[in-house]
C-alpha cells in the first residue's frame, strides 16, 4: 500500500513543480491523486502531460471534459475522483441533476451529455472492445471520430488518477468533503 502525505516543494519532481504551482493556484491545493503521483516522476510527468494536451489541445469543452472524468471516475469506483470531479463539475456548469445522475450510475437526461457518458463508460467496462453501433450512437448525438479518440485520451487520464486514488484512499480535500460519495450509491450498474 502507498501511503498518503502532503508533498512539500523538495518533495516533487523537479520537472513537475511548476504543475504543482498550477494546481496549487487553481485549486488551492494540490489534489490528493496528483500529489501521490510524486513519488513517480514517470507517472506524474505522463499524467501531466496528458491532461495539458486532453485540455489544451482536444475539442471537448470544460463541461464535457468533466463529464468524461466524473463518468470515468465512477466506472472505476473511485470514491475521491468522484467527489473530486463531482466539485470540478458544478463548477463547470455541468446541471446539477446530470452530476447527480452519472454519480448513482445512471445517464443524464441531455441526450449529448448521455451519450458521452454512456460511451466512455462502455469504454471502460468493454476495455475498449465496444462495437459499431456504440460509436455510432456516440457520433449521432454529435461528436466525431476525433472524440472518439479524445475519450481514450480521458480514460487513460483517468485509470492514472482513479487507480492511484483506489489504492492509496487519501483523505477527500476539505473543498471536496460535500460532494463525498460511495460505490454503494450506484443504482444503474
């Protein structure tokens, strides 16, 4: 079991401190999940590097993106991702009724925000083996063979986050406490 402390500045890898000051400015802390990456420069490093160019460089808005992330979180029984993309989610004006559906295991009622969370969930459960009519589900409701792609970028993103944070199970962020949440409120799995 990996143990779970608060990273100090020495304690980073030097090629990911000014991520941490990102973090550290955007949030107000350094999330948990981040924050024991630091221990693997190969982990944090990749895990940074795929979120700036998830973020920076991929076609779904803030509110998809956090859709994809809070589906993926609860996919993967990740009770701190959960909580923690639940509090990134409201914030990216994500409806709070659609938050609250992907966190018991259901799909929202917005048939875009369904669909994306309904495809990376497959995503996930089939390990990628999902077949053509999943996709062409996914590419009705609007999105393109691009995103396609741009999921797996956020699954990857995710079993990074989610798997370090199943293993190590830290503490929720003071900010994140009232959106705490466990596997037992899944209802649609």
């Amino acid at each position: 079991m990996i143990s779970y402390h608060t990273r100090n500045a020495g304690d980073i890898a030097e090629s990911a401190e000014e991520q941490f000051e990102v973090l550290r400015d955007a949030c107000g802390f350094v999330p948990a999940d981040v924050a024991l990456m630091a221990d693997s420069p190969a982990l944090v490093n990749t895990f940074f590097s795929a979120c700036g160019h998830f973020r920076d460089e991929g076609t779904f808005a803030p509110d998809e993106q956090q859709v994809l992330l809070l589906s993926n979180a609860v996919a993967n029984r990740s009770e701190w991702a959960v909580a923690f993309h639940t509090m990134e989610a409201l914030a990216e004006g994500v409806e709070p009724s659609a938050v609250e559906a992907i966190r018991q295991g259901m799909l929202p009622k917005n048939r875009r925000m369904a669909a994306l969370s309904s495809f990376t969930q497959s995503v996930i459960e089939l390990r990628g083996q999902v077949d053509e009519a999943e996709v062409a589900a996914f590419q009705a409701a609007g999105f393109t063979s691009a995103q396609v792609l741009e999921v797996i970028t956020a699954v990857a993103i995710s079993a990074m986050s989610n798997y370090v944070t199943n293993i190590a199970r830290p503490p929720l962020e003071d900010a994140a406490v009232p959106h705490s949440w466990n596997a037992r409120e899944l209802t649609g799995f």
